[in-house]
C-alpha cells in the first residue's frame, strides 16, 4: 500500500472498526494526519494566541488569530474516528486486542489526579507562625511533583509500548488460515 492508498483507505473506512490494517496503512495514515496538523498550524505565521498577542480590533472582536487555530482543532475532530478506526484495525492486524487502547487513558486518570493533589496543595493551610524562616512552599508541592513526575514516566511508558504494538508485524502474514476479525466473533 502507497501513501495515496493509505489516505483513501483511511477515509473509506472512517468509522470502520472490523477489519485489518497493515503497518504500512497505519504509518501513513498517521504521516498524512500528522503532515496536514503541522500545515494548518502554521497558517496564522506560527503565532498563538496568549493573552500577550491576541489580534483585538477597535470593536473589541478578537481576529484572525483564533480562526487559524479553530483549523487544527477541526482538522482534529475531523479525523478522530478514521484514526482510531485505522488504529483498533491495526492492533487487531498485530495480533493485539484493540482494547488495549484503553491504556491511553491511563495518563489522563493520572492526569486528574494530578489536578486533584495540587489544588489541595494550593489550598493547604500554609505554616505556622512559630515555623521557621527557612520553610518554603516546596515541601507543600512535593505531592504534585511526584504525581506529576510519575504520570509523565506512565504518559512515556506507555506511548513507547503502543508505538512497539503498533510496529509488530501482522499476524495474518504468518498464519494464512486466520480469519478476517470480525466474522463469527
């Protein structure tokens, strides 16, 4: 399968979970939704809009600023189910069960608790008086560096085993007689 193949695949099966996906359709179709990402952020000139370099008119009506960033997100929503479609078909190819991909949400829990540990931490009553002037607020944050530390370890973790999972050879090369996944499950 060529690049241009791997496209239409990829938006003729945009919500097609069943099925296989060969290495070469997955990586391209992660290529091609990867490339067009970049190009549409670099429309607005690499610029971002922050409250430091928001584009205001004299009416008070931001500008073309966050249109150019409203085009990645769309682009993002736009091709979320053909990649997750491609994905789950691409672990099945691997031999995988595509609900492993419900590991990725795994960093997001952590993510949250993460959250959770540093608005209690922001919140804590600070020290006492009768502390000594040598006291700092890193002792308070310490719980929201490790959480956060140990989700980033978890977000690396696993990113680098789905990318081996994804890269494995197919199954269905060694072993003609497996059946399209799919039928009779």
């Amino acid at each position: 399968m060529n690049f241009g193949q791997a496209i239409q695949a990829g938006f003729r099966n945009y919500v097609a979970f069943t099925g296989r996906a060969s290495r070469a359709e997955y990586w391209y179709w992660f290529l091609f939704v990867s490339l067009v990402r970049v190009a549409l952020s670099f429309l607005d000139g690499g610029n971002r809009a922050t409250p430091m370099n928001l584009d205001v008119n004299p009416n008070g009506v931001v500008t073309s600023t966050l249109a150019a960033m409203a085009l990645p997100a769309l682009w993002n929503l736009a091709t979320f189910l053909p990649t997750l479609g491609v994905t789950v078909r691409r672990l099945r190819d691997a031999g995988c069960n595509p609900k492993v991909l419900l590991w990725g949400l795994a960093p997001l829990v952590l993510a949250i608790v993460t959250l959770f540990v540093a608005v209690a931490a922001i919140f804590a009553p600070g020290p006492a008086v009768s502390e000594p002037a040598i006291y700092n607020d890193l002792g308070r944050f310490a719980p929201v560096l490790l959480v956060g530390g140990l989700t980033m370890a978890a977000s690396l973790g696993i990113g680098i085993w789905f990318i081996v999972m994804l890269a494995k050879p197919s199954k269905a090369a060694d072993n003609p007689e497996v059946r399209p996944y799919g039928v009779g499950e």
